[in-house]
C-alpha cells in the first residue's frame, strides 16, 4: 500500500481579477521509506500542493481532489480538529523555506522542541527534554543542552533550520515534507543539509518529499521526480529517467537552461590575454571595517568585511568574484562603484584614484547591475524617465536626443519598444533585469559590476541574462565583474575568478586553472557542493 | 516572491502590457466605497465652504432680540424661515451651520500643512542622512509625544491672543509626529534600494536622490497622513473653541457654537447635537477617505 | 536588560528636561507674564513692579536655572492666582485624575481589545466591519460633544449616573467612557492588524505544521507576540490620558488637575501651567519607561542582546 496517493488534486486561489488554479489535476504517489522530489519554478504550485495535503493553504484558497490517502486513511473525510490530532506532526511533518522566521522568536528552542510531544501527552516533559537533546545532537547542533534555553536568534540560518528538521522528528512522522528547505541558506550549508535530511531518511525509514526550485539539488538526493509547471505535473519519473532522458518540453528546455559545472565553457576573451592590458579599475589592499549597535544603546559590534583586498579588473575581460553571504562581495562591489569608501586601501579606476573624480565622470566609468530587479528600478517612474536618468544628471544632450540613446539601450537589450512609457509594475522580473542593464549601458561606461545579477530570477530567465550580458560584451567590448555565488555561473561567463571568504580573497586565477585545480580548501567546498549531473551524453543530446 | 517569470518565453514576449500604477490607482479608487462616501463628503462640505454666500439663507452674523433660540422647522414652533432654527442671540442657525464649514476647512488645511512641511523635512532628514542627524530628531519626536498637546496649544493661543491664524500655527506645530514617523520610516527603507544605489552611482547627489527618487515614493503616504490630519487638527480647533481659548465670538466655529448652546443644552439640544453632527461628518469624511487612499495604496498594490 | 532599562532611564530623564525647558521657552516667549498678572488696564509702573517682584526682569536663562533648580527641591514656585505653592495645588487634584486615568485606560482594554481580537481572527466578517465601524466614529467624535451628549442622555432621558461631579465611584462611569472612547480607535487598530501579522507568520504556520489549532494555536503561540506592541501602545494612550482630562473634566466638573489647567490658563497662571505641562510629560515618559521594561522583560530579542 502506499503511504502517499493524491488523486487529481486542484487548488484554487480566489485573487482579486477572478480566480487562479495554481494546482490542477495533480496525481502522484509515494511509497514508505521513498523520496520524491518536486521541481518547478516559482508560481508553478509546487508549494500549494504540499500545503493542501497539510490544510496549510491560506484563507482565499480552496482544494478538490478524488482521493487524498495517507497510508490508506483517506483524508478528506476527517473534520479540521481530528485532522489536526491525528496528521500533521505525528503523521507527517513539514519544514519550510525561512529558517529565520519558522521559529517563534519569543520562546526558547527547549519550549517549541517539547511543546508538542507534550501537550499530545506522548512523553512527559523530562523525557521529551531527553529527546529533543538527542535530536539536535543527531542533527549536528554542538551543545545540544545549553541550545535547549537559548532564543532562535541567537542562532545562525543553517543552524535554525537544524533545529527545524529536529523539531519535526520529535514526533516522528512516517512522511517529511521539505519545501525549499535550503534556498535561504549558503551553498556549503545547503549541501550539508540536503545530506543530513537523506541520511534521516535512510535511518528511519521516512518518506521524503523534496520540494526546490533547483533541479540538480533534487535530482541528487531523490529516488523519483517530479516537474511541475504552471499547476501541472508535466513529468514524472526516475530521477535518472527525468534527468538524462527528459520527455516533456519543459523539462528539456528547463535542463538546457541551467547553469552547469560539467557544461562547455566560455573561451577566454582575447584581450585579456594580451600581456599589456590596461587596468580598468584597480583596487589595492582594501579594508573596510563596519560597526553597528543593536538599537541607540546596544553593544558596538565590529564586522571586518574586507580585509586587505587587491584585485584588478583588466579591459574586455570578465572577472567572476566568488563567495557566500558574509564574503564581503557586495561591499567590495559598492566601494569599487564609489558607493561606500574603504577605511584604508585604494581604487583606481584608469588610474585615476577614485576620489578625484567627479561623481559624472566616475558613472561614465563604471556601472551597477543589482541582484533584485524589484528594487533596482524607482517604481514611480517611467522606462523613459529610468533609462535616461544618467543622461540627465550629466546634463547630456535634449530630450529628443534622449530618447533615441533610450530606444537604442533599449534594443540593445531586446526589449520591446511599446514598453517605453510602462512602469517597473508592469514589467516580469527578466524584464526589468534588462532595464537596469540598459539604464547601466546608456552612459557606455568602461565597465559594468554585476552584483548577483540572476541570484533573484527563476532558472529559465536567468540562462538569458547570463547569454546577453555575454553578446553586449562580445559586442560592444564590455568589460564584466559578476559577484556570485554560483559556482556554476563562474564556469559558464568568467575569464577569472577570485575567490572570497570573510572578507579577504583567498584564490584567484583564471577561471579554468581555479575550477579545475583549486589551491584553497574553501575554493575546493565551494566546488564540491555546488551540484554537477555527472554523464553529459544525453545533455548534448538535449541542447 | 515575484510570480511572474513562470515561462521561458510566454511571459517575455507578451504583448497585453498590465495597467500602470496610475490606471490600477484610479480603478481601486473608484472600486472603494469607504473612499467614496469619505470623499464626496469633504467635497460637498468644501463646495459648502466656498459657495457659502450664495447658499446661507441669512447673514449669519445679524442678531435679532425677537426670534431667539428658535427650534428647527421641524419642532414644534419651528418656521421654515429658519429651518435649523437661531441661537441665543436669534441668529439663523443654518447660516451659522454653513458659515462654520470655512473655519473647520481653513483650519484643517492650514494646520494639516504647517505640521506637513514639518514633520516630512524632518522625517526624510532623518531618514535619509541617518546617524547623529536621526538621534538628534528621534529625540525630539520623543520630547513632543510627552508634551500634553491640547494643554500647550492651549495655553500657547491664549497667551499669543486667539485669531484663526494663530490657532492653525499652534495646531500645526504640534501636529507633525505622524508625517515624521511614517516619512523617516519609509525613506529609510527606500533609501537602501538598489535604484538609490543606481542613481548615486550615476553620480547624483543627495537633493537630486531626494527629490527625484524618495519623494515621488513618499507621496502616497503623506496624502493618506494629510486626510488623516485634517480630521485631527479639526477636532482640535474645535476643542479649543469649544474651551474658549480658540475662535472667539462672533465668528462662527461649529466648537464655539456647543459651547455657546452647552448653557441651553437641556431643553434646547439641537444647539448642541448640530454642529456636532456636522463635526462628525467633516471628520468621518477625511478619515474614510485616509483610510480608503491608505487601503488603496498599501503594499500589495505594489505588484509583488 | 539591566544596561538597557539604565540607558533607557537616562533617555527619559533627558527627554523630561527638555520638555521641561520647552514649556518654560513657550510660555514665557509667547507673552508677558507680567502685563498678565497685571491685567489689561494695568499702568507701566505697576507692570514694572510686578516684573521685580516676581523676579521676571532677570534673563530668560537665568530664570529658567532658577525654577529647575526649585524643581529639583520639590518647589515649583507660587501660583499667580491662586497664591498658593504651586506643588500644594497639584497634590491636592492629582487623585481625581488619577482614578479618572485609570478608569478610563480600563475602558479602553475592555472594548478595544476584545474588538480587534474578534476581528482579527476573523478577517471580513461582520464582527471586522462592526469593529471598523467603531473605530472609525470613535475617531470622529468630538471628545467634548460625546460628553455633552451622555450628559444630555443620562442627565435627563435615563438619570442612572450622575453627570456632575467626583464624590462617588459613580461619578467616574460617564466621564471614564468618554474619556476612554477617545483611545479605543487606536488600540484596536493595532490590536487588530497585530494579531492579523502574527496569524500570517511563518512560526505560526510552523505550529500548524506541529498539529497546533484554535484556542492553543493562540494561547501559546500568537499571544505574546501580539501583546508586545499593544503595551506600548496602552502606555501611550495612559499617558495622553492626563493631558486629555482637560476637557472631561470641564465637563463633568471634575476637580482634577485637568480643570486646574483650564482654570490657569484662563486666569494666565503660567508658573501653574508650567508645572502641570512638567508633570503630564513626566506621567508620559515614565509610562513609557514602564512600557520599554515590560517589553524587555516579555521579549528576549530586546533581553538578550
């Protein structure tokens, strides 16, 4: 018997212009002790679909199914109070995507671990308390005892998100729903915890639902998958099958478009080299310490972000910098933009220190691209008024000559002329990551910092991002700096790459002699966890 | 979360372009009843206000000794020469009624705006330059909050000597904290936006990133704060009047009126519950209007 | 938390003196106390000699240090029309504003509470439309009208309570509603829009996941977290509670420092302005304080640095 069968589940969300399936017609089964993965992008009603089994979906939504059976017991015939008795946490359990937010910030870690054994009167509190310690020993929580008293804040995302997993295995249920259980967290982290939710698998004979965005991550870790796609499953199968023998469209093009280690790739740009190149910006022994106070009154805390940074940034070239939250990447980047000033160090940009120049004439140099295209362009304006902005506050030309250098960006960018009067609003997120690229490419700067500038967009998108920032540079002779923290995008557009961690750069290299032969211990974690699909055969086959 | 970007191509490549916020503004607008009703309130009560003249069936101010304390048309001795009735002093209530529209409107604009240009000056400052400049006005909002204000406005437009201009400046010195909350909250959100980085990298400067990217942001948010305080610098006005250290006789203020009827209250009441009702009115009108703009431009209307 | 209570009592004895130097510029800077006293009619030689003799023809500094270091003996000078230490005159009217405060803070809790908790639970059902309904004419109504009205009500239509006065416990009941009505908007606002933001966050959807529903689900998960922001928000509206008995106590002829206010104002009592403007703000900040320490004490984010 399974221990899992949904039948042609529908979910529907009553939304202010009329309603929206987010799920329709899905079917899937799950054996015990099995993991499935569910892999789709975001909108797809992956999510919905695990929080209609839970009864977690939100107010305006509403499920149908034909059959909703959990190890035999079908569910849609169990009231809301003797469904929240007897499912979800002794039957099935779920962690969830925010690890800083999932834990109640008010209670200790000891409270929320026991409190539901308890309350259920399964085990007394000393017993449940012996329990919860052994629990988050077992999911590598160091001082399992002293946690059990302190605050979730006091503890860090990946850490959170251990007490999560350990939380749910209080009560032990034959099924863990994981939904995106480690987006928010770094790639070393990620890893660490895709393999501890495995390993438990193995241990208790759980069944495992893997909800992601990424498929290479799922496709590693689960026996079968599933691929959803606008409220459908539109494939399902074998991981193997799923991964090197796609049979839906989606799937196919979903493959093609992620970023791979093991993929071709970029040939080096020429220029660089060339044993004489100029240095477009140069930046020598940063340093750049930030303090902060909790509050008017807190305690000084000091954070070193960089720590005697030097890095050169050569013409036609694209450097990769490459680190998890906390590397001190995206400091490096505002002080290279001018944004921020280091404490100690220098940066030249052709040479000229970066202070001497004029806020115009550093612009014309050098141009930003942010991480999230929700953000990055002012809501009240418009394309017109967005792109231009540059030019007008360098006081260049008139508003008709304005508008062609606008319409020409916008080309550049293939971006459909009719959108030049939109707002952001009316933009999808691919969209407006190619505003920002064209308001960057109006003023023709030298060079182009790129921070995260996919990190925020789904897979698909994001391939055609990375694939024009690579045709403008090929063009028009750009010289890149792309912040990441993908290895697999460093694979893909770099040249070279350095290698940031806790504010200093630890590597750096071309990005073939890096990639291939890592010197450095982190450089080699960061490479080992970054997830790879192993035979290419078929892959060539699909592209 | 952003839901788009579902497709590999569909959503790119679509040729509907959705409404701009200026068109889905306006359809909220006129999908709102509560700002309706709020709306179309303060609309009437301003055309009132401004077409004064022509609609007062009396001057307001003339007395008569012969036709004091009148009940309205529809009381027993009531006349249709003077539907709501007169006052002590025998003048056309109605007329009063209508004429005490302007106070309550001059003053409400004129206070909610002295407390404006305040408490955004000091709320973007703050928010946008941070550091000891936002201690030093955090320290002040701090030392404002814990002034009894109705008791300072009080006493200040007693000692100044009470005229309409005086009342607004007080009321609106004392009313600019919740421009000051909401604008240094706001910008200092808007402030770590990746487009006020764009645009410092493209060299502007800190007026020009003011003006031109945090304002338009903010304007929203004080227009809901504006409505809001008109209907709080109204009532105040009112309570000073009604205290007799506000609008002084024979002006008519509706606050003044109460009192002045307070005396013959129990057996003639209309004195007392009219221009209280026509308070309420005016004041339930820009709050249901603040709270409509505010519904309307909440969050979620910001397409995420 | 004992640096943090410290620090915060600092800030607060800070923003009393400030307050204390504002009240004592705007009074003074607004008008002459002297021609005040005086009356309107009075001769330049008679302003002159009240001016010496009060001491107002020192600079205005040198006054203000005079009357803070008074203050900080407990001498708050002596009223110009009552001719009375100031300090007496307040003692003997505090406990009518206190007990008014008080209740009136107790009316509040009863309805604005229970009201928005009703409504957050359940959103856009007609006990949310009737809260908001509320709320809104609450807001609308002139403080003093409302009071008229229950006076012209239940001193004519109903005499249940009496409408003048402050010699029972009954004489509280009108005043207190009145006076308590004026916070109810407020506090059920964010009673309301608190909860609503707690019931949405992902802890609460993680004790879901734990098989937490109803009446537990609240009790021991959304409760404490929605009451932060409503202590302080109660501590506020305590304090403005003071300011605020201006007008219900004219009313209802309660003779509380409200009433002392009015009376001072209108006989240009400044030194007795002075000092109740002083003491409200001082009730304000020490309220607060009192608001920050149970926060602390009931969040460990603020607790445990």
């Amino acid at each position: 018997m399974s221990l899992l069968d949904i039948q042609n589940l529908d979910v529907t969300l009553a939304l202010p212009n009329g309603p929206l399936k987010a799920v329709r017609d899905v079917t899937l089964t799950l054996e015990p002790g099995e993991s499935l993965g569910i892999v789709g992008e975001s909108g797809s009603g992956k999510s919905m679909t695990a929080l209609a089994l839970m009864r977690l979906l939100p107010r305006s939504a509403t499920c149908e199914a034909k059959a909703l059976r959990f190890d035999g017991q079908e569910l849609r015939d169990l009231s809301d109070p003797a469904f929240a008795r007897q499912i979800p946490g002794p039957r099935i359990g779920m962690i969830f995507q925010e690890p800083m937010t999932s834990l109640n910030p008010v209670y200790t870690i000891g409270r929320q671990m026991t409190e539901a054994t308890v309350a259920r009167g399964l085990l007394s509190e000393a017993e449940a308390r012996r329990k919860a310690i052994d629990l988050l020993d077992r999911v590598g929580i160091p001082d399992p005892e002293g946690r059990m008293s302190q605050f979730p804040h006091q503890m860090s995302g990946g850490q959170r998100q251990r007490v999560m997993i350990a939380m749910t295995l209080m009560l032990d249920p034959e099924l863990l729903i994981a939904d995106e259980p480690t987006t928010a967290l770094d790639v070393t982290v990620q890893a660490q915890i895709l393999d501890l939710l495995d390993d438990l698998r193995r241990e208790r004979g759980m069944g495992l639902i893997l909800i992601s965005h990424d498929l290479a991550v799922v496709a590693e870790r689960t026996d079968r998958v599933a691929v959803m796609y606008l409220g459908e499953m539109v494939e399902q199968g074998t991981a193997q099958d799923v991964l090197y023998r796609p049979q839906h469209d989606y799937t196919k093009a979903l493959l093609a478009a992620i970023p791979r280690l093991d993929g071709p790739a970029r040939v080096p740009a020429q220029v660089a080299a060339a044993p004489e190149v100029e240095k477009v910006i140069s930046a020598t022994n940063l340093c750049r310490e930030f303090h902060s106070r909790k509050g008017l009154f807190g305690p000084k805390k000091t954070v070193r972000a960089l720590d005697d940074v030097s890095l050169e940034l050569r013409r036609g070239e694209t450097l990769a910098v490459i680190g998890e939250s906390g590397s001190g990447k995206s400091t490096l980047a505002r002080i290279l933009l001018g944004l921020d000033l280091p404490d100690a160090g220098d940066v030249r940009m052709l040479g000229r220190p970066v202070l001497d120049l004029p806020g115009a004439e550093r612009a014309s140099l050098v141009q930003p691209v942010f991480q999230d295209p929700y953000t990055s362009l002012n809501p009240r304006r418009r394309l017109s008024e967005i792109i231009a902005r540059p030019l007008v506050l360098r006081g260049e030309g008139d508003s008709a000559s304005r508008l062609a250098a606008v319409k020409d960006a916008m080309e550049k960018v293939r971006l459909p002329d009719r959108l030049i009067h939109a707002y952001p609003s009316q933009l999808s997120g691919g969209q407006r990551q190619r505003v920002a690229i064209a308001r960057a490419l109006i003023t023709e700067p030298e060079a182009l910092i790129c921070d995260e500038p996919t990190s925020a967009l789904d897979v698909s998108v994001q391939a055609q991002i990375l694939e024009l920032l690579d045709d403008l540079r090929a063009k028009m002779g750009l010289t890149c700096l792309i912040i990441t923290h993908d290895m697999a995008v460093v694979h893909e557009t770099a040249d070279r790459v350095a290698v940031m961690y806790q504010g200093r750069v630890v590597e750096e290299g071309s990005a073939r002699d890096v990639l291939g032969n890592p010197s450095n211990d982190y450089t080699a974690r960061l490479l080992a966890a970054a997830p790879r699909f192993g035979a290419t055969q078929e892959m060539e086959a699909v592209q | 979360m952003s839901t788009t970007d579902i497709t590999l191509t569909a959503v790119e490549d679509s040729e509907t372009t959705p409404l701009t916020p200026g068109q889905i503004f306006r359809k909220r607008l006129f999908g709102h009843t509560g700002f309706l009703i709020g709306a179309s309130i303060i609309l009437l009560i301003v055309l009132v206000a401004i077409f004064a003249p022509l609609i007062a069936p009396h001057d307001p101010y003339v007395q008569s000794l012969s036709t004091r304390m009148l009940p309205p048309v529809w009381s027993e001795g009531g006349t249709w020469e003077h539907i709501l009735g007169t006052d002590q002093n025998g003048r056309d209530y109605l007329a009063r009624l209508i004429y005490g529209t302007r106070v309550s409107i001059t003053i409400g604009i004129g206070a909610a705006s002295v407390g404006l240009v305040i408490g955004v000056t000091l709320g973007v400052m703050a928010g946008y330059f941070g550091g000891w400049i936002d201690h030093a006005i955090s320290f002040l909002l701090t030392a404002q909050l814990a002034l009894p204000g109705l008791l300072l406005a009080m006493a200040l437009v007693f000692i100044i000597g009470p005229s309409i201009w005086v009342v607004i400046g007080i009321v609106g010195v004392l009313h600019w904290t919740y421009y000051l909350v909401v604008t240094r909250a706001a910008t200092q959100r808007i402030r770590n936006l990746d487009f006020v980085a764009a645009a410092k990298a493209s060299g502007a400067s800190s007026r020009q990133i003011i003006w031109h990217e945090i304002l338009p942001n903010l304007a929203s948010a004080i227009i809901v704060i504006f409505t809001f305080e008109l209907g709080i610098a109204i009532l105040a006005e009112s309570s000073l009047s009604f205290l007799g250290v506000g609008i002084q006789p024979p002006t008519p203020s509706w606050g003044l009126m109460i009192a002045e009827g307070k005396q013959a209250m129990f057996y003639r009441p209309w004195l007392v519950i009219l221009p209280g009702i026509c308070l309420f009115l005016l004041v339930i009108g820009a709050n249901l209007m603040g709270d409509g703009l505010r519904d309307i431009t909440s969050p979620e209307g910001r397409n995420e | 938390m004992l640096r943090y209570i410290a620090l915060r009592g600092a800030l607060a004895l800070a923003v009393a003196f400030t307050v204390s130097l504002a009240a004592f510029l705007l009074l003074n800077v607004a008008g002459d106390p002297a021609q005040a006293i005086a009356g309107e009619d009075a001769t330049p030689e008679v302003i002159e000699a009240i001016r010496a003799r009060y001491g107002l023809d020192q600079p205005l500094t040198v006054r203000y240090f005079e009357w803070l270091g008074g203050v900080l003996q407990g001498d708050f000078g002596e009223s110009y029309y009552w001719h009375k230490p100031v300090a007496e005159l307040v003692v003997d009217r505090a406990d009518e504003t206190i007990a008014l405060a008080l209740s009136a803070l107790s009316v509040t809790i009863l309805i604005a509470l229970p009201l928005g908790a009703l409504a957050a639970l359940n959103p856009n059902s007609w006990i949310d439309r009737f809260a908001l309904g509320v709320a809104v004419s609450a807001q609308a109504v002139p403080n003093f009208w409302l009071g008229l009205i229950m006076i012209i009500l239940f001193g004519v239509m109903m005499p249940i309570f009496p409408v003048s006065g402050d010699s029972t416990w009954k004489h509280f009941v009108l005043p207190a509603f009145v006076l308590g009505a004026s916070s109810v908007p407020a506090v059920m606002r964010l009673t309301r829009t608190g909860l609503i933001e707690v019931m949405g966050a992902d802890y609460i959807r993680t004790a879901r996941s734990k098989g937490f529903r109803g009446w537990p689900l609240l009790r021991r998960h959304a409760m404490r977290n929605a009451l932060l922001p409503v202590i302080s928000v109660l501590a506020v509206q305590l304090g403005q509670k003071f300011g605020g008995s201006v007008i219900t106590e004219s009313i209802f002829a309660i003779n509380g420092l409200g009433r002392l206010a009015l009376e001072s104002i209108l006989g240009m009592d400044i030194p007795t302005v002075q000092m109740l403007i002083f003491v409200f703000a001082i009730v304000f900040v020490a309220m607060n304080l009192l608001a920050d320490i149970l926060n602390a004490a009931l969040d460990p984010r603020i607790r445990i640095g």
